[in-house]
C-alpha cells in the first residue's frame, strides 16, 4: 500500500512545497503568564501532505499541543505564517477560526468530551448537522466498528468505545485534517490498539491528514512521519520507509 | 491568612458576579422583611403610646338630649373607671376660598382644662378662652392653609356665627379624621372644632345637658357588660347604642392597617426569605458539586470535612452578612419613608421609626441558617467520596431519551435541542426547584401587582357601580319629603333622589351590630347596592338587603328575620326578613324599601338626605346656594371623595407595591443570572468541546439560555399559581370589616408579571453569555472533567 503522499518524496521542512496543505513557517507562540513570558513555539517550520499520518513526540511543555492547536484553529501565532489551502489562519478572526474547524478540522480528545446525554449516533449526528458534506451518521460509526451501539448513550459505552465514537464524530464531517491529543492516553493497552487500528483505517480509507500527538514512543512505528519536539522547536523529523500496523506495536 | 483562606478569598472574587446576585437576593428578603415588620411596630408603638397617654377612651354613646345630673348615676355603672360627657354637633361651614360648603364635627372641651378623656395634643396656638374661639384639627387646618388667627363661619343651631381659629390639635379619638359614615377621608370639607362647653350648650340650648359621652373601662372589666349598662341607662335619652373601640371608626381603620401591615409583614416576607433559603440551598449544593475535585484535593491533603464545609459556609455567609447588612439599611430607609407616607393621613403627635434589634437579629438569623444549611448539605454529598474516588473525572452521567421524546417528537428535535431537553428530564427535582426558584419571582410579582389591581377593583366598584351621584346631601334632621321638589329646583339639579338613613341595631340570636339602614327608593338610580356579579339589584317590596359581610357578623342568612331597633324618634322594633345579600366593598350597609322604611318608622314620610346628579357647569352657584341652607349638614362630592381615595389608598398601597416589586425583580434577576453561570460552570467542558468541534458562539449561547428559557417558560405559569394562591390567601387572613379590598388579579397583572421575569431571564442571560467569550478552548482538551 503507497499512498501519493510518499510518492511526493521527502523534503525539508522548511522548503515550501506546492502540493502541501499545511504550510507553517517560522512560527513562534509566545503567553504571557503573569509577568512571565512562555515562549510555547520557536520558529517551527512544517508542511503537511494530503493522507499523511503523523505523530508529533515529546516531553510536557516541549510544544506539542500548541502545535496542535495552532493547526486545529484553537490558536493563531504571535508570529510567523500558517496556511491551509488558501486559508491564511495567521490572523484570523475568531468567527474565520471556527468556520475552519467547522469545515476541516476534527478533534479527538484523551478524554473524549462526548456529549453525556446525547447518544452514540446522536454525538456523531451533532457534527453531521453542521457540516457541509458530511458521512450519515450510521456509515462514521460503521467505519469505527460501532454499528449495533448506535442507541447507546456514553455512560453506557466501555472507554474505548466511547472513543471510538468520538473519532465517527470527528471523521463524519470528512474532514481533511484528523487532529487527536493522546487519543490512547486514558485506555488500556488493548483498547489503545483497537482506537490506534481505527484511526490508521479512517487514515487509510479517507486520506485524511491525521496528526497524533502522543508521550508514547510506541506509536512513532505507524507514522509516515515522525516529529520530535523539544523546548518549543522541531529537534528532529524522521521519516518511516515502511508504516507499522498498530498491531505490530508494543509499550 | 490560612491557603483555605487564600482560596476563599479568590473563589469570591472568581465568583464575584454570582456572591453580588445573591448579595442582592439576600438583601430583598431581609429588606422587605425589615420594611414590613419596622413600619409595622412604629405604627403600632405609635398608636399604643398615643391612646395611653392621651386617655382615649373604651366605649363611646350618643344620645338625643341628657340631663349632666345624670353623670353620678353613670359614673357608678359597674366597670367604668371614668367618664366624660359632651356635646357633640354637625355643623355646616363655610371655609374661606372654598366653594362648596364643608362640614364640621363641633366638639365641647371643659373650660379651663384637659378633657379627663381623649386628650387634645395642642399643635399650635392655645386653648380658646372666648365663646367664639376654636381649635381645629391639624389636617383640616393645613388642608386649607389655616393658622391660629384665621376664620371661619358655621351655621350653629340655624345661625351663622363667626368664628376664630386660635389652635390646632389632635385627637387620638381623629387619627383617621373622617366624617361619620365615610371611609375616605377629606380633610378639605370635613374637620373638626373644638369649642368651649359652655360656648357649645348656649349656641344649641344644651346648658346643663349633654348628648356624648365616652368612658374609659376599669381593669378585668367586660367591654359587653359596661356597653349593656350604659345602653339600659342611657336607652331613654335616645341613645345610638354604646360601642367599644373595634366599632370606633377612626380605631378601627387605624387598627385594620396596622393589622394589614402585620400579615403582610409577615406573610410576604416570609415568601422572600423562603425563597432566598431555597435558592442559597441550591446555589450553594450546585457550586460545591461543581468544585468537586477541589474537595478532593483538600480531602486528600488531610483537610477535615469539618474544615471544608467551613470554608463553603464561610463563602455562602460572606454573601449573606453582605445581604443581610445591604437589606437592613434599605429595608430601614424604606420603612422611614413609609412612615412619613402613614403620618400623612394617620395623625399621630409623633411617628417616627423605631428599628427594633429583635427584627434584625430575627432577618440575620433566617438568612445565615438557610446559607449554612445549603453548604452543608452540599458539602457533605462532596466529602462523601473517598478522595481518590473524587478526584477520578465523574462517569458520564446517566440519561435515557425523556419523556418528551417518546411521545414521538423525537425526529423533530434537533441534537442540541435534545440535548436540552435530557439535560431538564434527567434531573427532573433540580429542574422543578430552578423553575419552582423562578417561579417564586413570578409569583412574587404577581402578589405586588395584584394590590394595585384590588384598588383599581374597589374603586371601580365604589365609584362607577354603586356611588353613582354627582353629590349626596345630607340634613342636621329628617325633613319632609316634599324637600325633593325643592332641590329638584336648585340650579343645575338634573335628578334628585332622596334617601332616609336610621341608626339601628340590628340582633340575630345572640349578636347584635350598630349600623344605618338606608332607604331608598325603588326605582333608584344613583345608588343601587350590588350582587355579587356586580348586578344592580331590585329593592323588594318587603324585606332588608344586607351586605354580605354585615350577614356574616350577625350569622344571619336570606330567610332569616332580623331584630331591627331602630335608636331614633318612637324607636320601633320589629323583625324583618332578610330578603337578599348584597355585596359591597365597604361599610357594613342594611337597605330597606324607602316607603317600607318611612311606614316601619310609622312617620310621616321624611328624608335624612338625597343623590344628586348634576350639571357640571352650574356647580358652583349650587354649592353656594347649599352653603346657605341651614337645614343641609353635608355635602359629599363623589369627585372629591374620589381624589381622596387615590391619594390615601394609592399612595399607600402603591408605594409598598413598587418596594415589593423592585425587590421582586432583583430576586428574579439573581435567580436566573445564578442559574445560568452555574449551568455555564457546570456545562463549560461540554460547551467548549462543542466550540472546538466547529460550533459557533451563537450556537452553544443557544444550547445554554435554551435550558434557562425553557425552565423560565415553566417557571412562568407556576408562578401564576403560585402567585394566585398567596394573593388569596393574604386576602383571606386579611379581611377587615369596614373596607374589604377585593381578591383580584388582571390579565395585565399576569403580563407583567410574566414580562418581568422574562426581561431579568434575557437580561442575566445576555451576562451569562458574554462570558462564552472568554472560554478557554484549549484547556478543555487536557481537562477530564
């Protein structure tokens, strides 16, 4: 299995490609915090391909999720460029922000944030009815395996199922960017395999960008890019020639 | 400063919007509770203070003609400490700048000293010494701008004499000053004068006679036993019947507002700091369950329940001692206003504020154990857990499609609305006390309005259904009926029709009551006494129309026949039958056929008085005739008499119902401001996912106000009932004998009732939802709860 997105080859992240998506370049996040100033980003440049699966590594504090959520919308930067497509979300407004999350963007959370009295198909019909062109709700739960839980509301559902629901919620738009946050950091090891397994197939299936944020080296096996973060910069971007199925993981 | 203490501090200011709302919620009841009760025992000290020291006396009579001879004979009546005989007249006067003419009550002083009972407090000026000096009332005076020196004219005994101010007074016998047989006062055309006794028997050939007396009761003597004696004595001079003070006009509607007072005193605020109890309580069990995990922390660090139900306490009482301190000022200056509002028409020598200690003590207490006892109770749910078990996120919640939605409405709604919708049914008792909460400041709003509603009722009753004539006149002594013709011909008369009024008692059974059975004509249409449904209804032929409540003080019923006593001229007795009730707001009225009330009298027939109707242009040439009449006592203007009721029970009524309202206002928007942040506080993981999942501001707004619209929906017909059952209620405990305010509530009452609470709901929802601006989204991808 080659997905075009190996055929572009591999670059600089620097280099401004054509056919990229995410176009980031020298981006800096700085809080303030008090009279403390964070300085959560340093100059990252990136790109993002059509169907590619990344996973972003690295300590607490490193930048990992103000990456994520400066890609997801949740954030612009205090410097530097970010594209999508033709979209300029360096400045945008929060109205244009919540448009590009309405329209590309979805989220899978570490603890999932279904909506407790909404049902399974009911969560995902939530996203669906706000969406352009969105899946039916029935086919995005199908997708994760949930076809006889569709009645079924969170508290009635294991933690892997519930997050497998949450990802039918973040796919049913069709999304083109699949962001999760330690999509597997509240689940036992087999569940987190099972959600891993459902993740690489939406990737799969879809082609949809899908950026996994992760404190487990492990999961570095099923990228075709792995980022390291350290101290609010990129340290290290490494390719695998060959993605790993989740079930050849182990931690 | 203790890190607990730290973190209340800072939880305060976090929750500042919140501590302010219920500040104020806490300030209303405590503020209307201290309003209601220090109005209510300045009145009363008032009135108990001035009656004691003043001497106002126990039993009051009016007899034709006595001799003073007989004063030893009733001195020693068994139960009378003292007594004090008089001469009391009606008189016509003619006050300067005054069109009509106005009447006077003529009162006799002993020369040269204080009346033994009902002694005047001389506000200005000094006690008359000459046959034609006189002190008036303080509010006739001032009523028309007259001072020590000015004067007057008085037709006396068919005479006109001048006469010179050289004083004005009270009486505690004219706290109330209102011409006999009114209920309104008007202190422009009626007052009183007093005039020395031998000035008053020499103007009316009393000397050596008496026609009034007043006595005061010995201790542990029965008030019915004296009255009874003194009436056996006195039944051959004429007497109108012995009374006590609840049958004392002025007393007795002094008395009924005080009383009026105290059950609103007690029963409103009751309703308010019932429901500021409530709504701490659940205020305060919301706030604790929403800083669970903090709980847990402090649980786990080793902090004792009993350290941190303290410190929940501690932040539910900030708000309280705040309230409580922010109402006692307010409530104390609005009950200062009150008062001076109730010395306008009550004269009393001094009516100030009396705050008593016991009142504020009692508001503190009511207000600090409700707090206490919400945090509580929602604290020890919170330290319930084991602390690991707490600070572990809760599992999602439990929620099952509601009712709602199986009925079939399912397909229509849309997932936010069901998630509206679950959220109310899966926790149906905290929905029902949000709405109960909400309701209550409906219902509040609704018993504020209705008492302006009751006065729009009784007034409309009075004024357009049952007092129909321009004026009423009335004559010093029955004249001849031929009288008629005679007014009929005065200008601008457009229709006459006169009246016969006797003083009776009335007796069935056991009971018996003073009052005036009116005579009227058959074919009436200036007076008319109504029924129930505000029907005019016939006079019969034979038989008494009695007012409903009048019935009901004598335990009589249609059918029945009554002892009528009528206490003038032959004094017949016979028994009538009760033919019809009827039903009106005020007086205690008996009505008889005119002809059959001129052939019980076994009379000539003779009229006390007529109705008149008017043509307006003329009226002022026909109150100068009127003037100049002797044998016309009074003249009632229904205008006049009207103006005077909006201003007493206007004002009165209208001033506490705008306290009452304000307050119920700010309850209103407390509840539901606090409602909504909580929801917000609750529901802020939820909403914020729902941001990052692509919703819009307006549509999580929507997703949050829709649960507080719906809930302020329900809240709105519950209040209504609510609201109808306590106006009925306070209506029902309060039901004085001479006006009977009647139990009303209008559509527009409802309407803005409604409308208010629903302005406080958009208004704290639009608060509510400029702070969905400042959600963090980002913290809510690492949050778990």
């Amino acid at each position: 299995m080659t997905s075009p997105a190996h055929d572009a080859g591999p670059r600089l992240a620097s280099e401004p490609t054509p056919n990229a998506l995410f176009r980031i370049h020298n981006v800096t996040k700085v809080y303030r915090m008090g009279d403390v100033e964070v300085h959560a980003l340093r100059g990252v440049d990136l790109d993002l391909f059509e169907g590619e699966f990344i996973v972003v590594l690295g300590p607490s504090g490193s930048g990992k999720s103000t990456l994520l959520n400066i890609l997801g919308g949740l954030d612009v930067p205090t410097s530097g460029q970010v594209i999508y497509r033709d979209h300029d979300l360096t400045s945008a407004s929060d109205r244009a922000l919540t448009r590009f999350r309405r329209e590309h963007v979805g989220f899978v959370f570490q603890f999932y944030n279904l909506i407790p009295s909404l049902t399974a198909l009911e969560n995902v019909a939530l996203v669906t009815e706000i969406a352009d062109n969105p899946m039916v709700p029935e086919e995005a739960l199908r997708l994760v395996g949930l076809s006889d839980r569709l009645n079924h509301f969170p508290a009635q559902l294991s933690g892997g199922e519930q997050q497998r629901v949450a990802i039918a919620r973040a796919v049913a738009k069709r999304p083109e960017v699949l962001l999760c946050d330690e999509p597997t950091g509240a689940l036992d090891y087999a569940t987190g395999k099972l959600v891993l397994d459902v993740l690489e197939q939406i990737n799969r299936e879809l082609r949809t960008i899908t950026a996994i944020i992760t404190h487990n080296a492990a999961i570095a096996g099923m990228a075709d890019r792995v980022i390291r973060m350290s101290s609010g910069g990129i340290a290290e971007i490494q390719r695998n020639e060959k993605r790993l199925s989740p079930a050849e993981l182990t931690w | 400063m203790t890190p607990l203490n730290r973190k209340l501090t800072r939880d305060l200011f976090h929750l500042r919007g919140q501590v302010i709302a219920l500040t104020l919620v806490v300030a209303c009841g405590i503020g209307t509770y201290v309003t209601m009760r220090a109005s209510y025992q300045s009145l009363l000290e008032a009135q108990q203070e001035y009656y004691a020291h003043y001497r106002f006396a126990d039993i009051f009579t009016h007899v034709k003609w006595a001799p003073e001879s007989l004063v030893p004979a009733i001195s020693a009546i068994q139960g009378v400490a003292a007594v004090e005989t008089r001469i009391v007249m009606d008189v016509t006067l003619d006050v300067p700048g005054l069109d009509e003419p106005a009447a006077g009550l003529l009162v006799s002083i002993p020369p040269r000293r204080d009346p033994v009972l009902n002694r005047l407090f001389l506000r200005a000026g000094r006690w008359p010494e000459t046959a034609n000096e006189i002190v008036i009332s303080e509010n006739f005076a001032n009523a028309n701008q007259m001072e020590p020196g000015a004067q007057l004219s008085a037709i006396m005994n068919g005479k006109w004499a001048r006469l010179n101010v050289v004083g004005k007074a009270l009486s505690p016998e004219f706290v109330y000053e209102i011409r006999p047989g009114e209920i309104f006062p008007d202190n422009r055309r009626f007052g009183i004068l007093w005039m020395k006794r031998d000035a008053v028997a020499a103007a009316f050939n009393m000397e050596g006679a008496f026609n009034d007396a007043t006595f005061s009761l010995a201790r542990q003597s029965n008030e019915a036993d004296v009255v009874r004696r003194i009436d056996t004595l006195l039944d051959r001079y004429g007497s109108l019947g012995a009374y006590g003070r609840s049958n004392h006009t002025s007393a007795r509607i002094v008395t009924d507002h005080i009383e009026e007072i105290r059950t609103s005193g007690l029963v409103l605020p009751a309703i308010f700091l019932g429901t500021v109890a409530f709504l701490l309580h659940v205020l305060m069990s919301r706030l604790v369950s929403t800083q669970r995990g903090q709980v847990a922390v402090l649980k786990a660090f080793g902090y004792r329940d009993w350290e941190i139900g303290l410190h929940y306490v501690q932040l539910a009482l900030v708000a309280v001692i705040a309230g409580t301190l922010l109402g006692m000022g307010v409530g104390l200056w609005l009950a200062s206003s009150l008062t001076a509002l109730f010395s306008e028409y009550f004269r009393f020598p001094s009516l100030s504020l009396r705050p008593d200690p016991r009142v504020m003590l009692t508001a503190t207490g009511i207000s600090g154990a409700a707090a206490c006892m919400g945090a509580i109770a929602a604290v020890r749910r919170a330290v319930s857990l084991a602390p690991a078990e707490a600070m572990r996120p809760e599992a999602p919640a439990h929620f099952q499609p509601g009712l709602l939605e199986r009925t079939g409405l399912r397909p229509l709604l849309s997932p936010a609305t069901r998630m509206i919708v679950r959220n109310l049914e899966r926790r149906p008792i905290r929905a029902m006390l949000s709405a109960l909460a909400i309701g209550f400041a409906v219902a509040i709003l609704v018993v504020g309005w209705s008492r302006v509603d009751a006065v729009d009722e009784l007034a409309a009753l009075q004024f357009n259904h049952i007092q129909r004539e321009d004026i009423m006149v009335g004559f010093h002594e029955p004249r001849p009926a031929s009288v008629a013709f005679d007014l009929a011909h005065l200008p601008g008369v457009l229709r006459v029709e006169p009246f016969r009024q006797v003083p009776v008692r009335l007796r069935f059974g056991h009971r018996s009551r003073l009052t005036a059975v009116t005579g009227l004509s058959r074919d009436a249409e200036l007076r008319r006494p109504l029924d129930a449904a505000r029907k005019s209804v016939e006079l019969p032929r034979e038989g008494l129309l009695l007012n409903s409540q009048l019935a009901e003080l004598l335990g009589i019923d249609v059918g029945k026949l009554a002892t009528v006593e009528v206490l003038e001229g032959a004094r017949p007795v016979r028994e009538i039958v009760v033919a019809r009730l009827v039903d009106e707001p005020v007086g205690l009225g008996a009505y008889l056929d005119l002809t059959s009330l001129q052939h019980l009298l076994r009379e000539s027939p003779t009229v006390s008085g007529a109705y008149l109707r008017v043509d307006p242009a003329s009226s002022a040439s026909l109150y100068s005739l009127l003037k100049r009449m002797p044998a016309v006592s009074s003249v009632a203007v229904r205008e006049t008499v009207l103006a005077s009721f909006w201003k007493i029970l206007g004002d009165s009524i209208t001033s506490t119902t705008f306290v009452l309202i304000g307050f119920a206002v700010v309850i209103a928007l407390g509840i539901v401001y606090n409602s909504a942040r909580i929801s917000l506080s609750e529901r802020g993981n939820e909403l914020a996912s729902l941001r990052i999942l692509g919703f819009t501001k307006v549509e999580i707004g929507r997703i949050l106000l829709g649960e507080q619209a719906l809930l302020t929906l329900a809240a709105i017909p519950l209040g209504f009932l609510i609201g109808y059952a306590i106006s009925w209620y306070v209506a029902k405990t309060h039901s004085p004998d001479i006006l009977r305010v009647p139990f009303v509530i209008s559509g527009r009452t409802y309407a803005f009732a409604a409308a208010a609470v629903a302005a406080a709901a958009l208004l704290s929802g639009s608060v509510v939802a400029r702070r969905l601006q400042q959600m963090d989204l980002t913290a809510v991808l690492k949050s778990r709860e």
